[in-house]
C-alpha cells in the first residue's frame, strides 16, 4: 500500500534524518494488495511494482495511517486480512465487477455514484450510509465519489475500473474526519485509476468516448436542469443500470450468507433474551435490542424498529415505541441487526406477562402453522416464486381463521391480511427494487416469510381476538431442496416463549 502524498510529506522530515536525503516515496506493509494479486488474474498489485526501480525507500506500517473507513491494517478487530468491509475480501468486489461488466454489451459502460450526505436539520447530519449498487460493486464507504466500470473485451475479467473520490485534505479532514484519498483507491479499493472527483467534468468524458452504450440510474436532471453528470452524459445514449445489476445482487453469495446468518443469530439471540424479560415500556424493549446487537457483533441496527403493544401491533409499521404495555397484552416487535451492511429481518409477538391467554394463544398458533408452511416452501425445488408463497399463505389463513370462526366474507382477508408475505433481503431490508416477486426461487435467493393477522375492532370479528395483532417473520436462505432459516435463534414455539419466563 502506498502512501498518500499528504502523509509522505508528513513522515518526510521524520526519515530525512534516517536517509539524509529527501525521501521519494514510502511503501507501506498492506497485506490487501498482496493478498489480492496473488489470487486475482487481473493482477491489481503489478501497477506497484515500477515504484521499486531505481528509488529508495522507507516502510511504514498502514496501522499508522487514517483512511475513510476501518481496514484490515488499522482495524484487525473489524476487518479479516484481505477483507474490505466485513467478511467480503477484495476478490470478491473484484468479481462483483466483472460479473457486472460480462453483462454490458460489448463497449458498454456503468457509471454509479455514491450516497449524498443527508441532512437532519441544519449542519447536523445523517450518518453516511452508501448507495447500495455503488457499495456492492466498491466496497468503498465515502461520499463525493463515482465508479466507472469499463468492458474492455470478450472475457470475464476485460473490464477497466476508475474509482473518483476526494484527494487527501489534511485542512478539511481536520473538520470532517479522515478520507482515504486517491493512492489508497487504487492500492485498497483496488480502482485502476483514481482520479478527483471534484475534476470530474474534464476526467470523465475521455473515459466515455467511444462508449456504446452508458448504464447508470444516478440522476440525470434535478428540477428540470441537467445535474454535473448529466450534462457530461447529455450526448450519450443511456439505459437503466438497475435490472443489469438486480440480477446479480438477487442470488447472494456464501460470504453474503455467512453475513446474514450473524445478523440473523445475533438478533434472534437479543430477541429471546429479551423475551425473558417483564417490560413496561415500548422504548425500553426497543433500546435493550439496540443494545444487544451492537454489543455482540452487529454494527447496529438494520431499520426503524416496530415494538407496538396491544392494538398497536395492528398498525403494521408503528415505530413511535413511546407507549406502556398494558399487563395482558402482546407485544408485536419487527426488528433486526446489520452487519457488513447485510441486514436481517425478524418478527415475533409474544405476551408481555409471559404467558398467552386462550384467545391470544389459538390466534398466535394460527399464524404460526401457517408460517411454517411457508418457509418450507422456500426450496428450489419447489419452483415457487414469492408470489405463489404468498397465495398458498392467505390460503393457508383463510382455513386457520375460518376454524377459529371469522366470517371471511367480502373484504375481510384485506382487513386480516393486508400485506404480502415476503421480500428480498440483502444490502438493503427490500432488496433489489424492482426484482419481480414473481421470478421463481433459486438457490441463494433470500427471502422473508411473515404472515400476519391483524384484527381490527369490527363486530364482523369475534369479540375475544378483536385488538389482537400477531406477525411472525424469518429471514430466510433458498437452498437447492431446503430452507435455510437465517434467523432461527428466535424462538417462536409457544412452549417456547412460556418456558423462558417460568
């Protein structure tokens, strides 16, 4: 890893001493690069190698330096060697990229920029999350950035990438926090290029010349003016980049998996602790699980969570969680942690007192069956899409609810079952937009299954399940003849959830 100009300068004077003469340049210990061109065939770390000819040199380890985001050398405890962000190694952006390159017409060209920083009123700010696609494809987490991904040829890995960022600003980093500059997106992020972001409009357009076709969804125009990008683009033909890269973000890959699967454990563990609990107030069962999934691994939580007492549950994405719960009553909690950026999603409802009554128990064991079902159904060869799973569930309801003595007439299964039982979950809690429910399931998609019964105070319902609200939700793995639960660590047996507080 070589080090940015700013920080050569820094540590200039120190060697001087050393060498005495002024030093040209410093290779730092990086095992990112090293790890990557031993196993890459497009051989990122040859573009180095010119810096041994002829020069002298001093080494300074890379833990030393601050970069943008937490790597391997200044953050073991985060990030594996090799690793870029957690659990996702170099390689595999590196193959991101030249899966998604493989996909362009001969000449073709991706464009993606990174997330704005979002403001919460004033100068006070969101913290920084990045645009999915842009993330899925560099790994790298700053904002005022771009990634062009160039198909150079007939094979696999014929694709050139240009990574624009901000260069090293040792004033406004002194403000804002450390960057990582342009040396260290061609030596971490592994750019074949690096340019500045800020000369974007002279840079980017030789890039494109002779370009058949440019694939981005970054905006093109902002109330009825041309952005920077899109008066770059503004001659080119352009298409829609999304469908191109759902395809490929759809079906996750083992280390994507593993990802999920700690989100889903560590959650589902938080989950069932704090069913053991006797909780009072909605905010403070919700701050425990905040709690939880930070402190055992995940980086925080993946959304707004839903903890609705009562009739609240009713409502399907009540994320207020400042009211009491009433003794007797159930609390319905939708919520899960993120790691990596890969999320999990999970719902249980279960008796604040610890044990369901009669009415609340039939109800929850109702959803339950029928929630099984559906995760069954998630197998390839099944050949079900979402779509179907959904339709075998409200079927599945229809005949649990009409056994319990619901009159299913008219629009009642709208009322009791008001939204679709499951999406994609991945990078982003709805994965991939845009990608049909409809497509059958294949191994390595993954999926939620939630079925929910929400009981309105309507005479047309009987009189003991009114103001009751039941949803019940895993993250689920498509495997080739199995479900593979993500999220199995939080219980939802009824025996279950009454054992825990006896």
């Amino acid at each position: 890893m070589r080090l940015p100009r700013a920080a050569v300068r820094h540590f200039e004077h120190h060697l001087r001493r050393q060498y005495q003469r002024p030093l040209q340049a410093v290779q730092t210990q990086s095992r990112y690069l090293e790890s990557f061109s031993a196993s890459s065939s497009r051989g990122a770390a040859s573009r180095s190698s010119s810096w041994w000819t002829g020069r002298s040199y001093g080494t300074v380890s890379a833990a030393d330096l601050e970069f943008g985001q937490p790597v391997h050398e200044t953050h073991p405890h985060i990030l594996k060697a090799g690793e870029i962000t957690p659990g996702i190694t170099a390689q595999e952006y590196a193959d991101r990229r030249a899966q998604l390159a493989f996909s362009l017409p001969e000449n073709g060209v991706a464009v993606l920029a990174a997330a704005d920083l979002k403001y919460r009123s004033g100068a006070v700010f969101y913290a920084h999350r990045q645009e999915s696609n842009f993330l899925y494809l560099t790994g790298f987490l700053e904002q005022d950035a771009l990634a062009v991904i160039q198909r150079t040829g007939p094979a696999l890995h014929d694709y050139l990438f240009h990574l624009f960022c901000r260069p090293k600003d040792a004033r406004a980093e002194q403000w804002s926090g450390p960057w990582s500059g342009l040396q260290a997106a061609e030596d971490i992020f592994n750019a074949d290029a690096a340019g500045d972001i800020h000369q974007l409009e002279t840079l980017l357009p030789p890039l494109l010349r002779g370009a058949s076709r440019i694939y981005t969804d970054s905006p093109l125009t902002q109330n009825h003016n041309p952005t920077p990008l899109g008066t770059i683009l503004r001659s080119l033909p352009t298409s829609p980049l999304q469908p191109l890269i759902n395809q490929q973000r759809a079906i996750k890959s083992p280390a994507e998996i593993a990802n999920m699967r700690h989100a889903g454990r560590v959650s589902g563990r938080a989950i069932t602790s704090a069913m053991r609990r006797a909780w009072t107030l909605e905010k403070d069962l919700q701050s425990f699980l905040e709690y939880e999934f930070t402190k055992h691994g995940c980086s925080g939580p993946a959304y707004v969570p839903v903890v609705a007492g009562g009739s609240r549950g009713c409502m399907i994405h009540y994320v207020q969680n400042t009211a009491a719960l009433a003794p007797g009553s159930m609390v319905l909690v939708d919520a899960g942690g993120e790691y990596g950026t890969y999320i999990t999603d999970i719902t249980r409802t279960w008796p604040v007192d610890g044990k369901f009554t009669p009415a609340q128990k039939d109800l929850y064991e109702a959803v339950l069956r029928v929630q099984r079902m559906g995760v069954s159904l998630c197998r390839a060869n099944a050949g079900m899409t979402l779509d179907q799973i959904h339709r075998a569930t409200e079927a599945g309801l229809r005949e649990q609810l009409t056994q319990l003595g619901f009159d299913l007439s008219g629009d009642a299964m709208d009322v009791l079952f008001p939204h679709h039982v499951g999406h994609y979950v991945g990078l982003d809690v709805h994965d991939v937009p845009g990608y049909g429910r409809c497509v059958p399931l294949r191994k390595g998609h993954c999926v939620t299954v939630e079925p929910g019964v929400y009981v309105p105070d309507d005479e047309r319902f009987p009189a003991h399940f009114r103001g009751l609200a039941v949803r019940i939700e895993d993250s689920v793995c498509v495997d080739a003849d199995s479900p593979f639960i993500l999220t199995t660590e939080a219980v939802k047996e009824v025996d279950d959830i009454e054992a825990l507080r006896s």
